[in-house]
C-alpha cells in the first residue's frame, strides 16, 4: 500500500471518529482499529492525534489551490476555508468544541499563511477568526459562506485592513468627527 493511500486511510478514520465521539475521546488506538493499520505504520506518518488533525485541518485549507491556484486573493482563500468548514460541518463542530482541537486548526491556519506569505496573521485576526467559526460552529453552520465571511472582515482588526498611513487618516477622521456626523452615519 502506498503512503498515500495508508495516510488517507488514517485521515478517513480520523474524521469518522471525530465525528461520531469527539476530538478529545477519540485515540490513536481507535484510529489505528478503524484504519486495519499497525501501531508502526500510524506513527511512521504521525507524531499523534494532534499532529494528524493539523495536517488534515492543513489540507482542507489549502483545497483553495487546485481552484485558484498559489496566488489567490485573501477573499477567494478565505471562501474556500469557510465552504471546505460547511462541507465538513459535523468534523468541523467537533473541532471547534475542543480547545485542544481548535489550537490545532489555528496552526493550520498559520501554517497556511506563512506557506504562501511568508508570515502569520497578527494574533488579533486570529482572534477574529476564532469568534466568527465558533459561533458559527454553534449555530451548526446554518449561515452562508458569504455572511460568515462578512461577519469575520466585520471582526477583523482595522490595523490588518488599513495600512499605516490609511489607519492613521481614518483616526484622524474618527476622532474630529461632531456627535452629529455620528448620528447622521448612524441614520
């Protein structure tokens, strides 16, 4: 059997279980019955569970190449993730219900910035990240890709939007504007 077709098998496994009792339940001696593998041959591939639900979480985040290839724009990436998250929903609830799971989806995350970047987000989109799927986590995923996607620009930091110059301006604008500019854009 090839690596690929051995750790697809143990991915396969992975998500059944997640799914069915929980990150947290779930064991590499479950995953090792489930996939028909050896103790050996699973940690030939993975440290352990962790490492194995980065690396699929990792995977799944970058599906977005086969679609819109390396040099993608932030909306087309992130649209990707968070329909992959829907397809997934049921893997990806039990993720998000687990910190321990959920620190691994973050460092997919990151690891998927800092592949096609060459850095990571600064701590506070991630923040924003962890808000938005939690609560759609929570909501079973009912809203779309698309409203999940403005809800996480809405709660993205305004220092990763605007560069320093544009920040610094709409500061400005911010902190001269009369309480009457703030009822009449309220309005």
């Amino acid at each position: 059997m090839s690596n690929e077709t051995t750790q697809t098998k143990i991915k396969d496994a992975f998500r059944e279980l997640t799914v069915k009792h929980s990150f947290s339940k779930v064991k590499v001696a479950d995953i090792i019955a489930k996939a028909g593998i050896s103790r050996m041959t699973f940690y030939r591939h993975y440290l352990d569970k962790y490492a194995l639900l980065e690396e699929v979480c990792f995977d799944d985040f970058n599906l977005f190449v086969q679609i819109y290839e390396k040099n993608s724009i932030w909306k087309n990436i992130t649209m990707s993730i968070l329909n992959v998250m829907r397809n997934n929903s049921r893997f990806y609830k039990k993720v998000l219900e687990c910190e321990d799971a959920k620190e691994c989806l973050f460092s997919a995350l990151g690891r998927v910035s800092c592949s096609y970047t060459g850095k990571t987000a600064f701590p506070g989109v991630y923040s924003a990240w962890d808000g938005t799927l939690c609560a759609w986590a929570q909501h079973d995923f009912q809203e779309t890709p698309e409203e999940m996607y403005l809800t996480l620009v809405l709660n993205l930091p305004i220092r990763e939007v605007l560069p320093d110059g544009e920040l610094d301006r709409a500061i400005q604008n911010y902190e001269n504007k009369t309480l009457d500019q703030f009822r009449l854009e309220g309005n």
